[in-house]
C-alpha cells in the first residue's frame, strides 16, 4: 500500500511538531507546509496557502494547525471544501457550531473532516464518554495543568498590541482532592489563568481588559496577566509543558469506585500533535472507505489510529 500524504497548514508551535511527527511515521509522507508566511525556518517545502488548491490531488489529508480562536472560524471550512482535515479545534463552547459549519463544507467536496481532536478536546473527551457511561450518576471532574495552554495562548496573542504571551492554567489543589472525594466541583472555581505578555506600556490596560472580559477562554475565571521585559520572556517564559487529568467517580451496586485518566506532557504541542498525526492516519483511512462529512474523536474506532493491523493489534495488545 502506498504511504498517506500529508500537508500542514499553519506553522506555529503545533505546525512545527505535526512536521517532525510525520516525519516519525512509517506510513506518511509530508507534501508540504503551507503558510501565509513566505519565508519559513524549514527544509520542508513551503507554498503560499493561497495556491493550496492546486496541491489537492497531492494532499490524501490536510493537518489545520491554525490558531482556533481567529484563524480556524474565518478559514476551516475553505480548506475542508478542499482537502480531507483534522484539526485540533478547541474552543468547546463554539464546537457544536464548527461542527456543522464543516460538516456542510466538507459534503459539499465529497472530503471527511475530522474535528477537534487533541487532548482537551480529544483524549480528555473520550475518557470522560467511557468513564461516565459506566456509572447511573457519574462525578466527574476534568483539571488542566500546571502548565501552558495553546488555545489560551493564540487568544491573547491574538491581541492587538500584544508582541509575546503565554497563558498558565492553575489547578486547585483543594479541588482535584474533592473531586477525589467524589464531590462536585466547578471548573472555573477550580482553575486560575495567569497570562504573562510582552507589550509598550500604553497598551496594558487595555490588554488587560481584553483579556479579562474575553467570552468562552476567560470570562468566569480567576484571571491574572502580568507584562514583563521580552528578555525575561525569553528567559522564562517559552517552554510549554502542561498535563492534567479527567476524575471520575460513583456508586456501582454496593461499591463506591473512580476512574482516572492522567496525562503529564514535557511539551504540549509535541503531544496535541502526536494525537493529531494519528487521527490524520484514521482520517485518510476512513476516507479511503467512503466516509464524508464532519466526524469527531468519538466515531473513529481506536484501531484505526495505529499503524499496526487490527489482527496485530487483537494479538498484542487486547
Ligand atoms: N485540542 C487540543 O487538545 C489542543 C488544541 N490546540 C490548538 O492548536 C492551536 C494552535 O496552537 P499553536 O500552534 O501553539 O499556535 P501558534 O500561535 O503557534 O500558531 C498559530 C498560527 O499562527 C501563525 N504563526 C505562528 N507563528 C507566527 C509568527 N511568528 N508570525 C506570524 N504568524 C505566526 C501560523 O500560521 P501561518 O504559518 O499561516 O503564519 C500558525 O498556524 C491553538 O489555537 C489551540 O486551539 C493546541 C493544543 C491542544
Ligand atoms: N486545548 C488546550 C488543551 C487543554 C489545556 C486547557 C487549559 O489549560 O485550559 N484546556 O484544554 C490547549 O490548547 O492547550
């Protein structure tokens, strides 16, 4: 069988780890990036996202790796009219309507989207399906951090006036041992976000207030943002490591019992990308077999993630 081709669009922290990952991936090839930035620090071939459509027969499926707070509203559903795409879509209050809109995009090309894949959402979602379909009355917790948020950090990069940023989410402790406890809690209580940003002084309180009051990534949140010097950003302020984990609890019969599902990530991009590489492989698969339309983690068979045969996988691995 011939290897999957592949292509990135956006290249960012994510663009750039999708990148290295395909390279890793005994069954992919990458085609090439596309940006809307001319010069690029890769040996990768660049072409201007605004001749994508003359690679479309090169293309079996297109990795989005724009920002979702601007980029991917304004611009998914183009690419999914063209090409067969995952993306990593997180802004969970507005997935039902990214949904939809490339639901419609991609039948109108005959392609497969493949939405919102990741780890929140993406592998968190799938834990907290499994783990809540087991219980009569589930309790069930999702904590994210320490550590760097991407969807966080796009948003507030998104700013005008903002030349770095970052944004940390901080779990309670309090709250991840009630959650233990099997007690209720509510995640806007159980985090706080604390932005650091590079900007001209004149600038910050109206950053500040952006951020704040910014709907569906702060609003309900205990929010800090802190400016500092582009040295101490550069100093401190690039890694992203990150994590967290999905709490869940109940009565079964005459039992009290929990599940947890934890993840502990050195880089946040390297991973949300190793999850995207994989969903990309069950993408050009379940397109290969006649699937149109927008699909979500939730309807792709795990096999279909692995380079490995099922009958393999059944051997080894069940
Ligand atoms: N579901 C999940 O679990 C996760 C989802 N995500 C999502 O991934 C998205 C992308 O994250 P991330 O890659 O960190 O975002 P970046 O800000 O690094 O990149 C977003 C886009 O911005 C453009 N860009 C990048 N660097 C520059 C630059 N120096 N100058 C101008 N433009 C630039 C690129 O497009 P271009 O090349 O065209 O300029 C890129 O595609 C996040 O918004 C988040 O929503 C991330 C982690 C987890
Ligand atoms: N989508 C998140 C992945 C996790 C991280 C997160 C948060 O810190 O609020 N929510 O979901 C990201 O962009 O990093």
């Amino acid at each position: 069988t011939t290897n999957i081709r592949a292509g990135i669009v956006g290249y960012g922290n994510l663009g750039r780890s999708v990148e290295a990952l395909i390279a890793q991936q005994p069954d992919m090839d990458l085609h090439g990036i596309f940006s809307r930035r001319d010069s690029l620090d890769t040996q990768t071939p660049v072409f201007s996202v605004d001749d994508i459509a003359a690679h479309r027969d090169q293309v079996d499926v297109l990795f989005l790796c724009l920002g979702s707070a601007t980029d991917m509203p304004a611009q998914a559903a183009s690419f999914a009219k063209q090409f067969t795409t995952v993306d990593t879509y997180d802004n969970h209050n507005l997935i039902p309507e990214h949904r939809a809109k490339m639901d419609a995009a991609a039948r109108e090309g005959d392609n497969l989207a493949l939405i919102s894949t990741g780890w929140d959402p993406g592998l968190f979602s799938l834990n907290r399906v499994l783990a809540a379909s087991l219980f009569p009355q589930p309790q069930q917790a999702t904590f994210w951090g320490l550590g760097v948020s991407q969807g966080h950090s796009d948003a507030i990069r998104r700013i005008e006036g903002v030349k770095r940023g970052v944004q940390y989410t901080v779990p309670s402790e309090d709250a991840v041992a009630a959650a233990k406890a099997g007690q209720p809690v509510d995640p806007k209580a159980a985090h706080k976000r604390q932005c650091v940003i590079v900007a001209d002084a004149a600038d910050h309180d109206r950053i500040r207030e952006t951020i704040v009051t910014m709907p569906d990534y702060f609003v309900g949140y205990d929010t800090t943002v802190e400016f500092v010097s582009e040295a101490e950003f550069e100093a401190n302020h690039t890694g992203m490591p990150h994590g967290g984990q999905v709490i869940t609890a109940g009565q079964l019969v005459d039992s009290h019992n929990a599940v947890s599902f934890e993840l502990e990530l050195g880089r946040n991009p390297d991973f949300t990308g190793a999850v995207m590489v994989a969903y990309g492989r069950a993408a050009a698969r379940l397109r290969a077999q006649g699937t149109v339309g927008a699909i979500t983690p939730f309807e792709v068979a795990p096999y279909l993630l692995s380079p490995k045969s099922l009958d393999d996988l059944v051997a080894s691995t069940l």
